[in-house]
C-alpha cells in the first residue's frame, strides 16, 4: 500500500493523478490538504509557512499512519516538512513502519560557508530518513553522491511530469495573424534562479509585450517595470494559466547551470505548444531538444536571447515546428501517464 500527498486540494479523490494511478492497478491512497504556496522571502516561509506545512503534515501523519487501514507500507512526499514530521511519528507505530520516499528533491548552494553546512547537515538529517530520493535532472545525482555520500546510492533521477490543465483544449493550429504585424506577446516565470536582468537587456529597444510573472523580490532584483515590461506578483492558478494561454512566446531565463530549474515552466509551456526560448543548462537538455523543440541560449547571453525572440517573430514555419513538437514531447515524455507509470515502477523497485 503507498500513500500519496497532494498540497492543491483537501479532497484528491478527483485528481487527474489518481485517476492514472487506477489504470495503472497499483494499491494506494492519496491524502490533501490546501496549501497556497505564496510567499516572498525566507523569513516569511520560515515564520508562516514552514509552521503551516508542519501542521498539516501531522494532521495527515495521523489519518495515514495510525487511522488508515490497511497501513501503508510506503508513503511518498514533497518536502522537508513532511519527512520530518512523518518520521517522527513513525518512531511511536507498534507496526511495520512504512518507507519514506522524498519526491523532488532540490538543494541550492548558498554562498555563506556557515550557512552552507548548516543546510547540508540538515538535509543530511532529512534525507537519511528515506530510502529513495527522487531529482528531476540527472546531473543532480553526482552532485548530491557528493555532498551526501553516506547515502549517495539514494538518489534517482525521474523526469519531471504533470497533468497541466486545460492542455488538451490549446489548439496548436497555426497562427491566424502575422507576428511582424504586431507586438510579440513574451510571457517569462518563476522565482528560483532566474536571470531577469537578461531578459530586459534582450527585449531593451524591441517591439516585444514582456510579462514577467514573479513574486520574489530577489528574484526580481534587477528588472523594473518599464512600458514594455510588466510585473505580475500576485498571479496564480488560473489567472497564471491564462497567462500561458494568451502568450506567443514562453521564455525562461537561468542564472544557474548546476541544480534543477525551470523544468515545470518549461514542462507547462509544452503542454500549452507554446514556443521556447530557455537558456541551456545540462537539467534542460534533458526535457528539450534543441532547435527542434525550443530554441536554446547561453547563460546570459542578452544579445542570443534578443535573436531567438526575433527568429520566432520571423519565422513562421520555424514557430510552428516548435510548437508542434513541444506538445508532441510533452505528450510522450512528461505527460502525468507516463510520469506516474515511471514513479510507481521506481518506488516498486524499492521492496522488489
């Protein structure tokens, strides 16, 4: 029996994920609890949200580990606060207590040494409470074996998937309008290891409608609202997705080469067979091929970003081309089917 956790509703039942899970005949349950992941700075998650999350998690803990029946033999989460508080009160079952398997796992470096070793010895705490942990980019995997070696045969590499709703109603038809005629509509997203100040040097001068959807103001360091650039810091949920809808060109500009970013804005664009200008790192040459499905930058190469924006204004045939095979690798590659058929076989291994 694996039980399964989900932070976007308080009644999973009717979850796309659950639905996949039924075809696939795997003994499980699946718990929620609501949680609005909005917050703009480290104090804020660390006073308000971190608190909440535990709370929750030992709501959950308690109908799980104690109230369930058949107990489960795996539970499976998505952040430090869960296995935590899960593996504390694991300690007190007079059962077979249940694996822990920790689901996209992320670790940033930080630039202070004290602060650094702080966190490895935290998540090194955390991570040794679970048998599997699951990154969404290869590369990550010697990373961590080395910054955590005592548990270095762990981590596993699992390509990112999702339900992204509404996809299947995105048509993905050319055009109806000539892109020269018109502004170029650039919607660009996220808060972790953005590179901002790139995308403004990019579409400085040019005839583009840049909307940048954020609300981190580190992240935002750097970029200020201008007549061309828009800041949305309050946009979520629907009011993002239609965002998605509206736009012509998704761009994703990173600062970092080394740890996973930008793989959910990316897997969501594909969804919608949205164009994708996205700066290369070795995590996104594993979800994008390029030239065939996005157009690929240097880390902060303003002048090679402003290009791509400008071949897909330029270029008709090329901008259908990328949307087409964007939808077709989201489809194949990082559907929530094909997601949640690689997870489950990666947590079956795990008694296997």
């Amino acid at each position: 029996m694996i039980h399964f956790f989900t932070k976007i509703s308080n009644n999973p039942v009717n979850l796309e994920f659950n639905k996949e899970l039924e075809k696939i005949g795997v003994d499980y349950r699946c718990f929620g609890a609501l949680i609005p992941f909005e917050y703009r700075s480290r104090v804020l998650y660390l006073l308000i949200w971190y608190p909440k999350m535990a709370y929750h998690a030992f709501r959950l803990a308690v109908k799980s580990l104690i109230l369930s029946k058949p107990h489960p033999t795996t539970v499976v989460h998505e952040t430090d606060v869960d296995v935590l508080v899960f593996s504390f009160v694991r300690l007190f079952l007079p059962w077979k207590k249940p694996k822990i398997v920790y689901l996209t796992f992320i670790f940033t470096r930080r630039s202070s040494p004290l602060y650094q070793k702080l966190r490895i010895m935290y998540y090194r705490f955390v991570l040794s409470r679970c048998v599997k942990i699951i990154c969404h980019s290869e590369n990550e995997i010697a990373l961590y074996a080395e910054t955590f070696p005592s548990i270095a045969d762990r981590f596993e590499f699992l390509p990112l998937g999702m339900n992204v709703g509404g996809w299947r109603n995105i048509s993905i038809d050319p055009i109806a309008d000539d892109l020269k005629s018109r502004r170029l509509r650039v919607l660009s997203v996220g808060r972790s290891g953005r590179d901002y100040p790139t995308l403004a040097a990019a579409v400085a001068g040019e005839e583009f409608d840049v909307t940048v959807v954020c609300d981190s103001g580190e992240a935002l360091r750097g970029l200020r609202e201008t007549d061309t650039i828009k800041i949305l810091r309050d946009c979520y949920d629907a009011d993002y997705f239609a965002q998605l809808r509206s736009c012509d060109v998704m761009v994703v500009p990173l600062a970092v080469e080394n740890i996973s970013q930008g793989q959910m804005v990316v897997v969501q664009a594909m969804a919608y067979g949205k164009p994708i200008v996205v700066t290369r790192t070795p995590t996104i040459c594993h979800y994008l091929v390029d030239g065939v499905e996005a157009l690929m930058v240097p880390l902060g190469d303003a002048s090679a970003l402003r290009a791509a924006l400008r071949r897909l204004r330029d270029d008709p045939d090329l901008y259908q081309r990328l949307r087409w095979a964007a939808r077709e690798g989201y489809v194949k590659r990082h559907s929530l089917a094909v997601y949640t058929k690689h997870l489950v076989a990666a947590i079956e291994k795990i008694s296997a």
